[in-house]
C-alpha cells in the first residue's frame, strides 16, 4: 500500500533546457546529434511553460535552477519571468546574444579555449563576437557574468592562456594591460582574430 502523506522531494537545484534553438552549431551540442527526440519547431509554449515552473517549485521547493537550451537567451520572455520563481539562478548562454537585465542572476559564458581552438568548436569567429558582447556589458549591469571552460584533452595546454585572456582586465583599471595581453596571445598563437578594445569580467 503507497504511503500517500509522503511529502514531495526538496530539491535544492534543478536544471531546464527552455528551448532546443540556438544561433550556432557547436561540434558537441547534444541538440544536433542524431536521435535528439526534442523538436525546436514543438516547443512548449511560454505561459504553459512558465505555469509548469512555478507548479514544480513550489511542490519541490527548488530554490537554484540553472536556465539552459539550446541558446535560452533566445527565449528572453520565459527567462524574464521564470527567473522571479527561484531565489537564485544560473544563465548558461554561447555568448553570442547581448545579455539583458535579469533578477537573482548569474550569467555562465561557455568557452572551449583561446580563439582558434574555440572558434574551430564553435565556428569561426565566435571567439571574437563573445568577447566583443563582454565589452558592450556597461558598468553598472546586475548580474554576475563569468566564463566556464569544460577541461578536456584537446584544451587542457591552453586554460592558462584562456586564463590570462578573460581574467586580467577583472578590474577597470586593469583593463589597458588586457588588450596588451590580448594582441601579444593573438600574435604568439598566430590567431587570426582582431582585438577588442576592452576586455573584461563583469560582476
């Protein structure tokens, strides 16, 4: 006999993929491989989507979920209002679509590695375009943004480098000293991608 007063499980995180569409075609993105059963062209929709959410967080209590796709940023109106169901949450994004003002909110920028390796990845030039869209985030923008890299074979020699790149303009005033960093890497690693005026992290 099913024990029906058993409560429902307290999940402290959660994870939700709000759509399988994306503005680019990375070699390892589950949502491109064969016998993906999620079809971008039968979404579900944004208020059936957004109910759903809110039914699942308050019978699990979820306080983090981590916002994921496809690209989600190209969803910007479930993330608007779904973010304001969780006290906390992380935004994984290609870094390819300027950020928009979100609450409670960590923005996750997916980097495979320094320009070439990253753009023979992700496709040519996206290295260059993400950074560019760091550059464009203004001073006073809420939320946290910082740079993931998954450490594999093929990348693990150039996390330092990758390191030096994203990191060293982490203060304003650092931020002279990052685009000299940037054209020295470019010139030692013999990329062929143009130099951002600025370069930095946002938090």
């Amino acid at each position: 006999m099913k024990n029906t007063d058993r409560s429902p499980p307290v999940y402290l995180a959660s994870m939700v993929n709000i759509t399988n569409k994306c503005n680019l075609r990375c070699r390892h993105c589950f949502v491109f491989r064969e016998g993906n059963p999620n079809e971008p062209k039968k979404e579900m929709d944004s208020k059936t989507m957004l109910e759903k959410l809110e039914q699942l967080q308050k019978r699990h209590q979820i306080h983090t979920m981590v916002w994921m796709g496809g690209e989600p940023l190209l969803r910007p109106d479930v993330l608007r209002e779904g973010l304001k169901l969780f006290p906390r949450n992380h935004v994984t994004t290609n870094g390819t679509i300027d950020l928009i003002e979100l609450p409670n909110c960590i923005y996750v920028l997916s980097i495979d590695g320094p320009p070439e390796l990253s753009d023979a990845i992700r496709g040519e030039g996206v290295f260059d375009r993400v950074l560019n869209m760091v550059a464009r985030v203004p001073e006073t923008f809420g939320p946290t943004v910082m740079a993931q890299c998954v450490v594999t074979k093929t990348n693990e020699d150039t996390t330092g480098t990758l390191t030096v790149i994203w990191g060293v303009a982490e203060r304003e005033d650092h931020r002279d000293r990052a685009v000299a960093w940037y054209r020295e890497l470019l010139e030692k690693l013999g990329a062929s991608v143009k130099p951002v005026e600025v370069v930095a992290s946002h938090s």
